[in-house]
C-alpha cells in the first residue's frame, strides 16, 4: 500500500467551478504537506504548503488539513483555465528534507472555458 | 535569474548506451535530487544528495549512478543495466533543514531509448 493516495482523475470541469483535490496518507510521522502544480512537460513548483490541520487560504486557493483523518485536501475556487493542470500532493515528517517528500500520484485538472 | 537548470529538454539513447543528464543549481542549495516521473505516476526518488562528495540512493536507483563534485552540480547516469529508461527526469534542489519546505524542480529532461 502507498504511504500517500491521491484521487486518480482526471477532472474536468467549466470554469468558474470549485475544484476539490484530495489526498490521504497512512504515515503518522508526516507534518508537512505541499501541494505542486505541473504544467505539461514542465517541473512542479510549489502552489502552498501548511504544517498544521485546518486550512490555509491564498487567492482562490485553499489547503485543508486534517491529521486526525490523515486526509488533506486542495480547494480552487472560481476556476481558470490557467488552472489546468497537474497537482501532485507531497508531504514530508520531521529529520527530512524538503527534497525527499513522497508524492501522490497526481490528479489532472482540465478547465473548460 | 536564480534557479535550476536541467539539459537537455529532449535525450534519445539507443539500447545499451549509457547517457548523462545534466542539473546545475545556482540558489546555493545544499541539497539536490533526481525523481523520475512515469505517466500517470507520482514522482520516485532515484538518487539525493545532502552535500558535495555525498549521495544516497533513493527509491529506485538501481541502473543509475550520480556524483556531486559541486555544489551546483548533479548529473545523473543513466546507465545499460537500466531496464525501463523512458521517462521524464526532474532535478531538485532545496535547503537541508525545515521549515523551508519548498523544493525547486528543474524543467525535466524526457528521455526516450530507440
């Protein structure tokens, strides 16, 4: 069993719809939690990250934590088309490095416009 | 511009050919890695480094070799024992210690064996 499950996909919805992405791990040692979004056939970069359960807003985007259900989640309100996209989950535990996070699997947005 | 910059965009390797993927970082990172990226898959850890004249492997780093002579440098072979190449490669560099939990990728490289 992977340490982190991510819904599959792939979603596509119009635009101006809100966007749930989520993901759910099995390891207890896991504080921090990133959400990477990846364009096609470029690198992730980094859209937000929260150490703490509850949620994190910035712009249309909001990160959801809950550690009691191991279960984060990724809002996008208003979609874009810009927003299509890969996003790829990533947590790490504490003594690691942000390099070594374990990713989910990533789940493809498409926006409709 | 600070980043990260992996060469080339494109590689193809014929069967049995070793081939040499390029990374060079300049955000004075300390440490660098190499995913591998399957479609429709999450990234897997092949090799990372934490400081120069360092390395250990990942998830996946049988078929593969690294060296890190400097710190702005992590170049990853892609050696003949590798049995399923094809994929798409991505570079990484972060600080070595939280909270900064950002990783910069680099842009990829796709290789493809014929």
């Amino acid at each position: 069993q992977k340490e982190v499950e991510q819904d599959p996909g792939p979603l596509s919805v119009p635009e101006g719809a809100i966007v749930s992405l989520n993901c759910t791990y099995s390891n207890s040692a896991f504080q921090y939690f990133m959400w990477y979004r990846q364009y096609s056939r470029k690198g992730p970069e980094l859209l937000m990250y929260t150490y703490s359960s509850g949620n994190k807003e910035d712009g249309r985007f909001t990160a959801q934590v809950d550690k009691s259900s191991k279960y984060i989640s990724l809002f996008i309100r208003d979609s874009q088309p810009s927003d299509s996209a890969t996003y790829l989950c990533a947590m790490i535990g504490l003594g690691t490095n942000a390099g070594k996070s374990t990713f989910g699997d990533g789940t493809t947005l498409t926006v409709k416009p | 511009d600070g980043g990260i910059t992996q060469s080339p965009k494109y590689l193809f390797r014929k069967e049995g050919q070793n081939v040499t993927l390029s990374c060079e970082q300049n955000l004075n990172h300390d440490a660098m890695y190499w995913y591998r990226q399957d479609p429709g898959q999450g990234l897997r850890l092949i090799y990372y480094s934490q400081i120069v004249n360092d390395f250990q492997k990942g998830d996946i780093a049988e078929g593969y070799s690294v060296s890190r002579e400097k710190k702005e440098s992590f170049p990853l072979t892609v050696t003949s024992a590798q049995k399923n190449p094809t994929a798409f490669y991505l570079c990484a560099s972060s600080m070595k210690t939280l909270p900064n939990t950002e990783a910069f990728f680099g842009q990829g490289t796709r290789l493809t064996v014929v």
